[in-house]
C-alpha cells in the first residue's frame, strides 16, 4: 500500500510515521521527530499521549469532540465527518492558507 488510507503517501517527503492497532499491538514510528501530530478518529484509550514526548501540535479530527487532559491539549479540533474535514483541511493547506483557523 503506497498510501495511508489513502490520505498521504509514504514516500512524502513529510511522512514520518503512523501508529496503528493490530491484533498483536501497536506500531508506533515518527514520534520523536514530529511536531505535528493528526489524530483521525483517536480514543484515547488506542495509545495514550503521555508516551509521544513533550511539545506536540495535536490536531484532531472525529465524529465527536476529544476527551482532552493535561497531555492531549489540541492546537485544532474538527467535529464531523473525518473524510469531509481532511479533504477540506488539504484544499486550505493547498492554498497556503496558514494565518487563521478557518471554518471546516
């Protein structure tokens, strides 16, 4: 598979990493070196944010709203349809749009 559910290919020069639940555990990879972190329909109970380290923008995105704690502290929340909110999160990036937090 060339692309994470289809959203950003692995060979992006922005692609650090992704974390997912299987049946033996979890995969965890980029978390050391990312600053920026985009939690698509995140429970908390999945991986625990205390252990992706210090200093990280937490941008979520879900159905409903986060369940938030001293370690997940979002810089963006979107509520919604995660689809609709990342194809409208890339148009906005694609326009360079950087200054604000637009209506998504």
């Amino acid at each position: 598979m060339d692309f994470i559910d289809g959203a950003m290919s692995f060979s992006h020069k922005l692609f650090l990493g992704l974390v997912y639940l299987q049946v033996h555990g979890c995969v965890v990879c980029g978390f050391d070196h990312a600053g920026v972190i985009i939690c698509l329909g995140f429970d908390m109970v999945e991986y625990l944010p205390h252990l992706w380290g210090k200093d990280k923008k937490i941008i979520h995105i879900d159905p409903i709203y986060a369940e938030v704690d001293e370690h997940y502290i979002l810089e963006l929340e979107a509520v919604g349809d995660i689809a609709e909110a990342v194809d409208n999160i890339s148009a906005i990036a694609e326009r360079g749009e950087n200054n604000h937090r637009p209506e998504l």
